[in-house]
C-alpha cells in the first residue's frame, strides 16, 4: 500500500517500529565498541600510570598536597615510597594524612607547632568529638608511643616579643637567636613606652558591633579606624614599606572593614616615596592613590596568616562584649607570634582581663589575662600614644597624646607634627610641608624660582622645580639671505630654520600665493594647500590639494 493512504497516527507508528528495530540491530556492536573503549582507556591508564611511577621511582624528593597525595596515592604505593614529611602537620586533619599515606611506610615525620591553630573544619558537630585533633597532637598528647623532638631557639621576634610566647610553652625553655637580638632599632615617631621601642598594647573603649546583614560578623568602626591611621604613622616614617607591615584581626567583618578604610585612606601612598611624588597636592589636602591593592600582606585574618610573618604586626581584636573564640589558645599563640621587629596591640582590654575559660594549668582564666599583666608590668600598656616629635631646626620637641583617630590627621599628618616643617631647602627656600621624617633633600620646592635669564636677565616664572623657562622677548638677526631682525621668544637661537618672518610664496603650478615663514621657506619649502587644478582622465576634478600631486 501507498505510505499516503495511512493516516498520520499510523505513520507515526511504523516509524517508531522501523527506528526501534534499528536500534536494536546496532546495540551489540555499540556494546562491544563500548567494552573495547574501557578496556583501552583502562590499559591507557595503566601505561601512563607506569609511565609516572617510572619518573616518580627515580625522583629523590617528591612535593605534594595532601589533596594530591590522597588522589595519586596508587602511584605513589607503585613508587615504593617509605619515609613521609609532612610540614606543617599540626594543621593537617588526620584523616587527611592518613588517607595520603601507603602500606610501604616506614618512617612518618610531622613537622608543626599543635598549639597553634588545628585544622580547619567545614562541619561544627565533628569539633565537639575532637575531629579538629590533627595526628601529630595526638601522636604527642600520647607521648609514650612516638618520640616528640621539641625546637628551643627562635629565631623570628625580638626578645621582647618572645615574653609573651613563652608562657604558653609552660614545659620548654625558649631561647632567642643571637639574630633576634642584632635587629636595628625601628623609627616610628613616638616613644612605645619606657623601656621598650617594639611593644605595645593600647587600651580603648570602643564598642563592637555586628555587620549588615550577617550577625556573625563583628566589627569596630573607631578600632580600626585607630588601627589604620598608626599603620599610616609607621609608613611615613620611611623605615617600612607596606610590604613589611600587616594588620591582622581574627575577624572577617573586621577585615573588611579594615580593607575598606584602607582604599579610603589611601594606605600604600602613605609611605615617603609615594608621598614624594604628590607633594604639590600634600599643601592641601593628604595624597591620594588610583588605587589600591590591600591583598599583599597588608591585612589579613589571623587564620589566614598562620605561618606567615612580617616585621610590623598590628592587631586589632575587635570585641568590647563577648571574648567569643577569641579565648582559645592555638588561636592566640599564633597572633601574637607572628611579628619580628615590633607588635601592636589595640583592644577592650577590660573584657580580656576578666576572662575565664580553662587552658592548661590555668583553670579559671584564658590566657589573656596573663598576657596583659605581663604587658602591664613590663611597661608597655597605656591608654594613649604619646606622639614624640624633636624639630631640630626650631630646637624644640613637640608631644601629643593620640586617644582616637581622628588624633593621628591633627597631630601628625605627614608622620611627624602638625608643625611647619620649616627647614632650608637646597634652594635656600624653606620647607612648607609639615614636619615629617623624609629628608628634606627629596622635597620638590613650590616657591617661585628666584633664578634669572642667563641671556636676558627677566626673572623666571616658574616654579623653583622646575626647569627655567624664560617669557621674554627680544629682537634677534637672523642668518637669512634678507638678514630678518625680528622678535622671538628669548629661549628661540637665532637660526636659519627658526626666522618667524612670513614671506610671499608662488606656486609654479597653480600660481596660487601664499604667506610661508622665511625659516621654512629656505630649509623646508612647503607645499602648497590650494585645490589640485588638474583633471583625472574620468573628467572630474582632482579632490587633492596642489602640492601634494605636483609637488609629490
């Protein structure tokens, strides 16, 4: 019968019939291309995986992630490995390591500190049944079973600084690094305390409070405005630069805040070389940046910066309420561990001191308590800056208090004091600029320039930076063959190519005249501009102009 005497519904089912039946006749053969496919990708594998094994077989040292060793961990068991560093080990969860390690092991050797921060983890139930222990603090709170190798000698922080570490080290006896004791002392505009030029802990009474639209988040407006304004003071001071500077805080609201004041701020042109460059804008208003990048160690959180270090740490711990995670030890050994020449910190201290949660041997308090009695005793806490600033010049010293931040624009607002700076400059001008810490040699002079025209004798106009330029005029003879004796601008060498004096010029082409300097008349003749006269061989006119046809 005709495919046209069915009707669509029985079109429509011998279609189905007729694809279904085909189907059918090519599923053997895709089952068997199908088989062969994973049989040769899996000889493929196992050919590359020889081919690694072979190159990892004669590798001596082989570098990996945890990640990577738990996902090539058949190839390392095919390499025969059987000793395993692990670095940082204290901040790897055990189950991590155990799942990277292969049955040929015979030696596993963890480096890390398990009293600093344990390893981070995703689900909050496994902390309560201890999931956050790495194996190296477990291995170590059961010292019987592995032999523990404890480091005494740090080489990191100034002496100082290493007081308030050692007390959590309650069994080992640190000592510092004769490098420790030979760092050069640090400038940065202020007396710190009495005794010591490198510590400090500042005392306030602002309030916390908790970001938009996240309570988690806590933050403080006035502490980190503080905080950012003593960053800008140790920048100008000239001996750092903001790479060797960090803010750190144990929270994200914090750091955001903290990022945010230092766009606004402008914190990396705050250091002499930036300052420099902008000293014309300096006499009005602080300088100001195209932008900024805040993410090359300026400021981070504390968690983010475990193992890292800088020369200046500044801390800012943000809470006025509640001491939140804050009490935890690990946490609180690694922010206070982390700076070589000086350490800043800027807190509610009130809340700290009252602190009671157990830790070690200490079961009524954190150890914050024994961290501000120790910065106390030793001098190094206030409730103020005293701004120390020595204007050789003048023979006097200038003192200020800074309680808050808006202390640090009033009182210092190029690093030193509010004072003109009002030294000589090499120019025999004074200094405008307001006292500062860079020499005064690299200061770019805005007074008019007392220089006159050496040819002349007309005083410059300028600015005394920059290079003379004299606005006179006067009539000069020039070497063209009519002898012009004309007036030019003083700067302007009587030369052939440079006479001003207009001169009638015809073109032999078009006949057209037209007015040329006599300087380009004789050393460049120009061209002429008048409508090209000539016809194209279409009949039209030419559209070009005159001398750029004949003259060309």
């Amino acid at each position: 019968a005709a495919i046209d005497s069915f009707s669509l519904a029985e079109r429509s089912e011998i279609y189905a019939y007729f694809r279904d039946v085909h189907r059918q006749s090519l599923l053997p053969a895709l089952r068997t291309n199908y088989e062969n496919y994973l049989k040769s990708r899996a000889a493929s594998r196992v050919a590359e995986e020889e081919v690694h094994a072979a190159v990892l077989r004669d590798a001596r040292v082989i570098a990996c992630t945890t990640s990577g060793a738990s996902r090539y961990n058949r190839l390392l068991r095919q390499a025969g490995i059987d000793t395993v560093v692990a670095e940082e080990a204290a901040e790897i969860s055990e189950v991590h390591l155990l799942n990277a390690l292969t049955p040929a092991i015979r030696h596993l050797v963890m480096i890390g500190d398990h009293q600093q921060l344990r390893p981070s983890l995703n689900d909050f139930f496994l902390k309560h049944v201890n999931g956050d222990i790495s194996l190296m603090e477990r291995l170590i709170l059961n010292r019987r079973i592995v032999q523990v190798v404890t480091l005494t000698v740090q080489r990191r922080m100034r002496p100082c600084i290493a007081d308030f570490v050692r007390p959590l080290y309650e069994k080992i006896e640190i000592e510092d690094d004769i490098i420790t004791k030979q760092y050069a002392p640090s400038r940065f505009g202020f007396p710190i305390s009495a005794t010591s030029q490198h510590v400090f802990y500042l005392e306030h009474s602002f309030k916390e409070r908790n970001r938009e639209k996240d309570h988690t988040q806590k933050m403080n407006e006035k502490e980190a405005e503080f905080v950012v304004n003593l960053a800008r003071h140790i920048l100008r001071q000239g001996q750092y630069d903001c790479s060797q500077v960090t803010i750190l805080t144990p929270y994200a609201g914090q750091y955001m805040l903290l990022t945010e004041l230092a766009k606004k701020k402008d914190l990396l042109s705050c250091t002499p070389s930036a300052v420099l460059e902008q000293q014309k804008k300096l006499l009005s208003h602080p300088p100001k940046a195209d932008g900024l990048d805040v993410k090359i160690r300026m400021i981070s959180t504390v968690d983010d910066f475990q193992g890292e270090e800088n020369d200046v740490i500044i801390l800012s711990l943000v809470r006025s309420d509640r001491i939140g995670f804050l009490h935890e030890p690990n946490r609180i050994c690694v922010a206070i561990s982390r700076a070589r020449h000086a350490f800043f910190v800027v807190g509610h201290f009130k809340l700290f001191r009252n602190a009671l949660v157990t830790f070690g041997s200490c079961q009524s308090e954190s150890y914050w308590p024994i961290v501000l009695k120790r910065a106390a005793d030793s001098g190094y806490l206030s409730k103020n800056f005293t701004l120390t600033c020595h204007h050789v010049t003048a023979g006097y010293a200038t003192v200020h208090v800074a309680t808050s931040a808006r202390d640090w624009d009033a009182m210092c607002p190029l690093g030193g004091c509010g004072r003109p700076c009002g030294k000589r400059l090499n120019c025999g001008h004074t200094c405008q600029l307001a006292c500062h810490e860079f020499p005064c040699d690299l200061v770019l002079c805005v007074q008019p320039c007392r220089k006159s025209c050496v040819r002349c004798g007309l005083r410059c106009l300028g600015k005394c930076h920059e290079p003379c330029l004299c606005t006179g005029s006067h009539r000069k003879q020039f070497p063209c063959p009519n002898r012009h004796n004309c007036k030019v601008p003083c700067p302007v060498e009587p030369l052939l190519e440079n006479c001003p004096r207009l001169m009638p010029r015809v073109c032999q082409f078009c006949q057209h005249q037209s007015m040329v300097q006599c300087g380009k008349l004789h050393t460049q003749p120009p061209r002429c501009d008048s409508p090209c006269p000539a016809k194209l061989s279409c009949g039209h006119p030419c559209p070009g102009k005159c001398g750029a046809c004949f003259d060309g």
